[in-house]
C-alpha cells in the first residue's frame, strides 16, 4: 500500500472518528448542563411572581417559590401574605393536586380572580395564567429549571 | 413550606435599546470540530472522485468552494448571534450544520444532473442548488433567532394560524401536482413547494396554543364513557378532527409520512401537555384504526405495507427501491465504503432514483457504514434532548410546549424516514431533516431551528399576559389608588381562561 492509499485511507475514517469527537463534546456539554440543573433545582412546584401589586407588601416583581399547599391572605400565618385591606384574613389557598394546580377562594369577602375572571370555589390553573387578591396580581410560573 | 424567594427584577431592559455583544465559546468550539470534520469528509471524497475519474492523485476538498460558502454561512449565523448578544443555545447551530454539512457532501457526491436549474444562464446542478437552499435556511434560522423578541405573534393568533394551515392543506388539494404518486407539491409560477413541510410547523404551534389554552381542564376533568375515562367531550372533539385530518392527508394526499407525523406528534404533545396515558391509549387506538381502515379501503397503502412486509416479492418491480436500499446499507458495512466509493451504477443510473430526497440514510448508511449512521441518528438525538430541555426551562405551558412540539417533529420525521429506508416501518416519502434535498424541507426546518433557539433565549422577557375576556381586566398598577378590583357581576365560574375570550 503506497503513501498515498494510506492517506486517503486514513482521512476516510478520520471522518468518521471526528463525528464521534462531535458528539463527545456534544455529550460533555449536555452531560453538565444536566448535572448543573439538578444541583440547581429547587424543591419548588412552581413560582409565584408577583406582576402589579398597589400595596407595600407583597412589592411588584417578588417571587415566591411554591410547595404543594400556599395559603394567601391577609393574615401573617398565610405562605404568602398580602398586607392589603382589600384582601380577607384567609383569602384563597393555591394547591398542587398531582397534575395541575388549583386556587381555591376561601369565601373572601372581595373575591379572587383568575385571568379577570371571579373564583367560584375550586378552579384549575396553568402556568402563565393570572391571579389577583385584593390589589396585587400574581402570575403563576413553572419553577425555575 | 413555602418561602419569598426575594425579589426578582421581572422588567428587564430589552436589548433591543443597545447591543451588547455576548460570546459563545462552546458553540465556536463545536463548530470548529463541524468545520474540521466536514474539511476530512470533503477531502476524502476529493481523493476518490479523482481516482475514479483517473485524475492526478491530491487529497483535498471536491469544491472546496462550496464548502468554504458553507462554512463561512454557519459562522456568519454564530457572529450574528454574538453581535445580537442572543444568550442561546449553543449546542443546535452545530448539530444542525453537521448535518446540513454532510447532505451537502451527499449531495456533491450524486450525479449532478438529478436536478436542473438554471439561473442567470449559468447551469446548476443538484449541490449548487442544495448550497442555496441550505443558506436560506441557515439565514431563516438566525433570523428568527435574533429578531423574535416576543412569542405574542405566535400564542395570540393560534386559531389564524390553524386557518392558515388548513389554506395551505386544501391549497395542495386543489392546486396540488401529483409526484410519484402522492399529491404533495404545489406549483405557483415558477416556485414550488412542498405545504406539508410548512404545515408541520403551524400545526405545533397551534397544538402549543391550544392545549396550553385548556391544560388545566384536560387535565383534570373526565367523563366516564363506561368503564374507561375519557376527556370531556368537547375537548375531546379536536382529537377527532385531528384524527380526521391524518386520514384525510392519506386519502386525498397519498401522503403517508406526513399524515403519521402530524398525529404522533398530536398526541405527544397532548401527552406532555396533560400527562394522562388514557388520552395516549385512546389516541393510539384511533390511530389503529385509522391504519386498519386505510390498508383495507385503499389501494396505495395496502401497496406500501405490502413492500414493507415482503419486498423481495417483487425485487425488481413495487419493491425494487426497499431492496436496493437493503443492500445499500448491507455493502456499507461497519465502516462503509468511504465517500464518493459506493452506490454501483446500474446502467449508468443510480439504483434509487429519489435517493437524494428519500433515501439519503441509505446512500449514507453504504459510504459512511453502520458508524456513521449511528452518529447521524445521535445528532438527531442531540437536538430532540436540546429542544426537551429547552421546554423544561420554559416560563410557561405555551413555551414549553411549543419546544417540545418543535424537537419531536424533527425527531419524529427523521424516526420516520429513517424507519422506512431501514424496513423497520413502511416506506413513506418524507424527507430526513437537514440532510434530503428540497427547499421547503431545509427551510422548514430551518424555521424549527430559529423558533428553538429563540425559545432558549435566557435574555427574553417574560410570558405575555393572559388574554382575558373583553373589557374584563383590572388595570392594577397603571392607575395607583384605584378602587378595590370591580370584578364582573356575572355569577362566578371556574376560571377557563379566555374559554369565553372570542
């Protein structure tokens, strides 16, 4: 076999070889990306930003992250208070019920509202839609991935 | 149980005010590698090419002008994303123009004359016009990526869009040339396309629109049909109509890839849009019945399964093209024959004559052996993960599932052609994604592309704000002091948002 042959051979599966070295550092940055997501992933179901709010507390752009259960309202036990006078001691209680989450209104007297809609009872949401309590507005996100 | 996670400052300056030019080492690196790998493929194909045709022995690139077009287009798509500041995925760009990168060697390696184009006197042949549409799609991808800044053209007018797509589907009826038998191409002028391609795309999004619309109601109501339970019935009505559809491509279009396609991507996206098997079960008994149905009423499809099931029946007649793919890809062997040295002419033609648009995993599968397909379908996998990750991160359902739907229909489409030239599945005439030639295939593609990588675009603002029904929204926080939130008098429903909005 000349020089040449050889060459030609040799460029052939260097092709070859330099696809899988492709995918090598295609796998290695993905292998990281992967790994710095599950370090970085809260124990969250989803977040609750706060879009407007007319009230000192919450502020406009807070976040909360959520568990399966969030009490709203009023009184300072609640997961997330909203300092309003607009908005009952117990407002409403978002929940993660295994597929979707639910904002329930726990009879307050100004009501909750979803997307401007009001909140009879139990109603299901998704993530991107709105909620108000009293005069601060919430939007419901996935967590942060 | 639950925690402020403090403040986060949710108005970002849009960078549309000023660029601000961000690097992007690793997808520079990794398309070094591309360039690199492509320069080696090219050589060793120069190298053959040139023994064959008995010319002096030099190893180097066939058209190294072409090539050196190519590359510099994914570097100008790399620095456009720089100069725009984009923080993107950095991984797509280089996975898509591997793959683009070796269609463009097939390409050079077939006979030229399978196409013929003309333009400005000056003839083209089958590599020059794949290079053009290749950079069409690379400059549509960076476009999208760059310019879209907001995803509320896309979400907002999802039932515009379905119109839009069902235009485009009865405008192939009518207007429709058959080719090979199937009704898929249409001619205006002196353009044609292929609708389907572009269909592909509208239809994700409006699948993104529409279950992103009403997840929380699919997924969480039923109706009991007996013993099993299945979504309320008027949700449950688009799955017929999109079942429908599926059927309707098969009869009037012949067009078997595509009908599959459409609804295995329905009901993945369903799937992850609700997380219910039953819809998936429901789904695929449909469809089980759709193929039953079409194998026994029609002709063209029982033909396919047929092949599909026994192609050396008739080697030289319905299953010749299946056969001659089978031993394309048994001659490759582990490590192929090498670029440029397989495909025998029989009668100085190819075997395979759409080898260019439906069997280009077979010509690859002889050239570059076992090992080279196995790295194609990984690239293939690299940007199903990519686009899957893409909707984990996503702020919300409309997004996420707007990735997911656009990765699995590449993933899905290459599953499906890729099956048909292996003989795992029917043969059906679709193209492989950023491989086959054709223009509305690459720049279809190439639209995926852009949309994904807007969609991983770390720098965007947030989710527009929900459509709510007319007249009904609280403009809280434009008008400080305003009264408590007048809510509508109507008695009180179950949020369905914007279920009343039209």
């Amino acid at each position: 076999m000349d020089g040449y042959a050889l060459a030609v051979w040799i460029v052939r599966l260097a092709f070859l070889a330099l696809l899988y070295v492709f995918l090598a550092a295609v796998t290695r940055i993905l292998l990281r990306d992967l790994r710095g997501a599950a370090v970085g992933r809260a124990s969250s179901l989803g977040r609750l930003v706060v879009v407007a709010s007319d009230v000192a507390e919450p502020t406009a752009g807070q976040a909360f992250a959520l568990g399966a259960v969030a009490p709203i309202g009023r009184d300072v036990n609640n997961a997330i208070v909203v300092d309003d006078s607009f908005a009952s001691a117990e407002h409403a209680v978002l929940t993660f019920r295994g597929r979707t989450w639910y904002v329930e209104d726990l009879a307050s007297t100004n009501g909750t509202f979803v997307n401007g809609l009001r909140v009879a009872g139990l109603a299901a949401i998704g993530f991107g839609d709105e909620v108000q309590v009293g005069r601060v507005r919430f939007r419901l996100e996935r967590p942060p991935a | 149980m639950t925690a402020p996670a403090g403040p986060v400052p949710l108005a970002r300056p849009t960078a549309r005010a000023r660029l601000r030019p961000a690097p992007r080492p690793r997808e520079l690196a990794l398309l070094g590698i591309v360039a690199v790998a492509l320069l080696a493929g090219s050589a060793s194909l120069g190298a053959t090419e040139r023994a064959l045709a008995g010319q002096p022995a030099v190893l180097a690139p066939v058209h190294p002008f072409q090539l050196g077009i190519y590359l510099a287009a994914l570097l100008a798509a790399h620095l456009a994303q720089v100069v725009a500041g984009r923080r993107t995925d950095q991984v797509l760009l280089p996975a898509v123009g591997l793959l683009g990168g070796i269609g463009l060697l097939l390409m050079e390696r077939l006979p030229q004359d399978l196409v013929g184009a003309s333009i400005a006197g000056r003839s083209l042949g089958l590599s020059d016009v794949h290079l053009v549409w290749l950079l069409v799609a690379i400059g549509a991808a960076t476009a999208v990526a760059v310019a879209a800044r907001s995803d509320a053209w896309l979400r907002r007018y999802k039932y515009t869009w379905a119109a839009f797509g069902i235009a485009l589907l009865l405008a192939t009826f009518v207007l429709g040339r058959e080719v090979d038998g199937a009704l898929l191409t249409i001619s205006v002028g002196p353009l044609s396309g292929q609708p389907s391609e572009l269909l592909k795309v509208i239809l994700v999004i409006f699948l993104a629109g529409y279950l992103s619309e009403f997840r929380p109601i699919l997924a969480t109501e039923s109706t009991r049909l007996g013993p099993i339970r299945v979504p309320p019935v008027p949700y449950l009505l688009p799955m017929l109509a999109m079942w429908a559809v599926a059927f309707l491509i098969v009869v009037f279009q012949r067009d078997l890839g595509a009908a599959f396609l459409f609804f295995a991507v329905f009901l993945a996206l369903l799937y992850i849009a609700t997380g219910r098997a039953a819809y998936v079960v429901l789904g695929v008994a449909l469809g089980i019945l759709g193929a039953l149905l079409a194998y026994r009423l029609f002709g063209h499809v029982r033909a396919r399964v047929d092949i599909w099931l026994d192609p050396f029946a008739d080697p030289l007649g319905a299953g010749y093209q299946v056969v001659q793919s089978l031993y394309a890809f048994a001659r490759g062997g582990v490590f192929g024959t090498g670029l440029g040295a397989g495909l025998p002419l029989v009668d100085g033609r190819l075997p395979v004559p759409a080898i260019h648009t439906d069997f280009p995993l077979a010509a690859l599968g002889e050239e570059l052996g076992l090992a080279g397909v196995l790295a194609i379908l990984g690239c293939y996998l690299v940007i199903v993960e990519r686009g899957l990750r893409i909707a984990a991160s996503a702020a919300d359902d409309f997004r996420a599932l707007l990735a997911a739907g656009l990765a699995l229909v590449v993933g899905v489409q290459a599953f499906i052609i890729a099956g048909g030239n292996l003989r795992i599945i029917p043969l059906t005439g679709i193209t492989l994604p950023f491989i086959s030639y054709g223009g509305s295939s690459l720049l279809a593609n190439g639209i995926v592309v852009g949309l994904l990588l807007a969609l991983s675009d770390r720098g965007v603002g947030p989710p527009p704000a929900p459509r709510t029904p007319g007249g009904l929204r609280f403009r809280l926080g434009s008008r400080r002091g305003s009264a408590a939130p007048v809510g509508p008098a109507t008695p009180a429903r179950p949020a369905t948002p914007a279920a009343s909005a039209r």
